[in-house]
C-alpha cells in the first residue's frame, strides 16, 4: 500500500472519478457533499489545511480515502479532523474503501501515518460522529493505541435509522406500517385519507435545478420561523453554512442524490424537507415548518410523504440522523450510537489537554443542563463542540 497527502482542492478534485469508485457508505460521503463542505468551510480560512490521506495498492488503484484536513488551534495546536465536521454536521464519518478486502490495508496505511506524524503535522486527533459499529474506524482506533497514542471515546448523539422492511420483508407501506404502533398506524393512514387523497395536502419534489432554486428560499424561510419559535436562530442564516448546503444540494441534485420537498395545505406552504438519497436509504437532514402548519401536523405529514417515496424508489431505510428528539421512535427508528474519537501524543502536553477537555465537557453539560437544552441536537443544528 501506498500512501499519499492530497493538500490541495484541485487535486482532490481530481480524485473524483475514483473516489466514485469507493464503497461510499451515505451521501455525506460523497464527493458532492465533502468537496461543497471544504469549500465554504476550509479552502478560504486561514487556521484550515487540507489533508487527506488516500491509499493505492501495488497497482496504483485507489484503494481507501481518509478524507481530513487540519486545523490549527491556538491552545490546542494543530488537530486532525474529518471534512464535514463541527456545525455541518454529518453523520457516519468513517474511512472509505474500495471493498472489505482492501480495508485492513487501507486502516494500517493510515494508522501508521497518524502515528508517525503525531506531535508534528498534528498535536490532537478529533473524529466525530464515528459510529459504534463502524469497523474501520474501530481498527483505526486499536492501532492507533498499539502504536503509543493515547486514545479517548467521548460519547456522541448518535443517529436513529428505521428499516422499513424489517425482518426481511417486502418493502411496502402497508408492511413499514405494520411495524409501528397502533396509534401511529390509525393517525397516519387517517392524514393519507383525509388530507392528501382529498388534495388538501400536496407535494413538490425538486426534478430540476429550476426546482431546487426555487424551493430552496421556503427551507430556509421555513426552518428560520420554526428555529425562532423555539427561541433558536436558524442555521442557514450562517453565511458558511447556507453557501454549503446551496453548493451541496446543487450537486447531490444533478447525481439524483437530493430530495427537496414542498408540503402545501389549502395552497399554502406548510412544511419543508430537505433529506439525501442513495440506493438503499434516505436520509432526513433538515426541514422547517410554518408555525401556523403545526397544529395540523404538517411536520409528520411532511416526513409520511418523505417515507412513502423512499419506499416507492425502492429504499428500505429512514435514517434520522443524529438528535435524541422522542418522536424518532414513534417511526420505527432505533438509537445507533456514536462517539467522537479523541487521539493526543502520550507526553505531558497530552494530558493536559485530555484534562482541559474533559472540564470544558463538564461546564458545558452543567450550562445545558441548567438552560433545559439537554444534549439533543439534529441534522444542521448549532450544537457545542466538545
């Protein structure tokens, strides 16, 4: 196997057609989503460096794509991240590899890295949204600490997946529907009856980039209202994150990887869903509902009309992402849980920081305790960095 440093946009840019080639594991994966991330997020900050480690075998074929960069802080030093993190959000960060055979080469190529360049090109390594079964970077981790590092798993939010075809059974509604409870059964198919066979509900989902500019405006006018009614600011009104998910939904649209709907009641815009899409799942990243809209439950209407069509298409999975929010469950949804990794050099300055880290946790977690905040958070939200 044989490593080499990707520092530059062009020539990660350039790796795209192979990258395609990987076994990409969701859309937040994907080049549209990673490259649209560092280029609102880290191409024009000057703490930032791109740093992406890619694996070739004996043959020159890209074999494994540890998608990171570098970010310099001033107490903490330069640390080692995964592109897409912090307020973006995304979900199931992992090492990417082209087949399971590849990767155990591929996770020794990069463990070695990590841990020969450790206290030079990096003082601490942050990797968030890891999954709890996620086997690469469970292998990643092992390595890591045989090699000297010192090691640290802080509890994450996790992610809510719902299979709709539990127990390998056809992928029909009416199967998804027997799963859930009996209440939620009677109310959804009372929506369906009552609001969307009459016309008094209807859906638009973007096929065109016409579409998408035009839909893209109600997201974020709709999320704002929702966002403020909670007492919160809404997300896109952040310049680096609305510039990232324009340029994102943009290019999942165009690999047929966006769905981006309108809900209307009576003619008029009610709620709004902005998921990702592949093959097998869909995966329900934000939305914004009218404050009027909700006492006729446009949300859930919103997110019934969102299932219906992956079920349609032929995907079986609704994932939730991450966020602890009970109504997850109420669709079927189980906790998948997650951790950040936390890797620091085994020398003073390590444990230092490892001791600075976990008393910042703790007076955050107080402070959110006390705010009534809790530790939910979703999708897109402007959660703490632990």
């Amino acid at each position: 196997m044989r490593l080499e440093v990707i520092e530059t946009l062009a020539a990660l840019r350039s790796l795209e057609p192979e990258w395609r080639e990987l076994a990409i594991p969701s859309p937040m994966q994907s080049p549209e989503w990673l490259l649209s991330w560092w280029e609102a997020y880290g191409e024009d900050d000057a703490a930032c460096s791109l740093w992406t480690l890619a694996v070739r075998n004996s043959a020159g074929v890209l074999v494994g794509l540890a998608p990171c960069y570098v970010r310099l802080r001033t107490l903490a030093g330069p640390t080692l991240r995964l592109l897409g993190d912090g307020r973006a959000s995304t979900d199931h960060h992992t090492i990417l590899c082209r087949t399971a055979e590849d990767e155990p080469g591929v996770v020794s190529a990069v463990a070695k890295w990590v841990v020969d360049s450790a206290g030079d090109t990096w003082r601490r390594v942050r990797f968030e949204a890891i999954d709890a079964d996620d086997r690469a970077m469970n292998h990643l981790e092992r390595l890591l600490a045989e090699g000297g590092l010192d090691t640290q798993r802080i509890d994450d939010l996790g992610s809510f997946p719902a299979e709709m075809a539990a127990h390998g059974g056809e992928p029909t509604w009416e199967n998804y529907l027997a799963t859930l409870s009996k209440n939620r059964r009677k109310r959804l198919r009372k929506w369906r009856r009552e609001l969307l066979d009459t016309g008094q509900a209807t859906v638009l989902v973007a096929q065109t980039e016409a579409d998408r500019q035009e839909l893209w405006p109600l997201l974020v006018k709709l999320h704002r209202e929702r966002r403020e009614a909670m007492g919160h600011p809404g997300v896109f009104d952040e310049p680096r994150f609305d510039r990232f998910h324009r340029l994102a939904s943009e290019r999942l649209l165009a690999k047929g990887r966006l769905y981006l709907a309108v809900l209307e009641l009576d003619g008029k815009p009610a709620a709004v869903d902005y998921a990702l899409q592949d093959e097998r799942a869909v995966y329900a990243y934000q939305g914004g509902i009218a404050p009027w809209a909700l006492e006729r439950d446009a949300g859930h209407l919103s997110q019934m009309v969102l299932a219906e069509t992956a079920l349609a298409a032929g995907r079986t999975r609704l994932d939730l992402l991450r966020g602890d929010e009970p109504y997850k469950l109420s669709w079927g949804a189980v906790h998948r849980p997650a951790s950040t990794l936390h890797v620091r050099p085994r020398d003073a300055a390590g444990a230092l920081e490892r001791w600075a880290g976990a008393a910042y946790r703790s007076l955050r977690d107080r402070r959110l305790r006390a705010s009534g905040l809790g530790l939910q958070g979703t999708a897109g939200e402007l959660t703490p960095e632990a």
